[in-house]
C-alpha cells in the first residue's frame, strides 16, 4: 500500500529537511547537508503518494546517512 503524501512530509521534516511552499499544492524540501538534492512534492496530505516518489525520498534520506556516518 502506498505511503500518503503527509507520511512522507512527516518523515523528511523529522530527517531535518526545510520546506517552502510553492505554487498551488506543492512543497519544495531541502537539506542543509544536500543542497543540490530538492524533493517537490505535489498533491494533498490525504493522496496517495506516487511510486516515484517514494523512491526519491529514500534515495536522499540514504545520501543523507551516508554524509551524516562520514561527518
């Protein structure tokens, strides 16, 4: 079953990552440790959140450990 779009802002907020709106139901998140790495998520906390997604937000969160075991 597919993670919500509010589960996977709870999980990068809890990573440590800012937000700032962006137009209409977007959000744009990034890290201080990653800069060059944003994720924008679009749609409503109650949808469903796309596979593709899901993806990039593990793929950063597993950057964002490996920089944090170098540090």
């Amino acid at each position: 079953m597919p993670k919500k779009i509010r589960e996977l802002k709870a999980i990068l907020l809890k990573a440590g990552f800012v937000y700032r709106p962006a137009k209409g139901s977007h959000t744009f998140w990034t890290h201080p440790l990653i800069p060059d790495e944003p994720v924008t998520i679009a749609g409503k906390d109650g949808d469903d959140a796309p596979r593709y997604l899901e993806k990039q937000v593990n793929r950063v969160l597993k950057q964002l450990g490996e920089i944090e075991e170098e540090e």
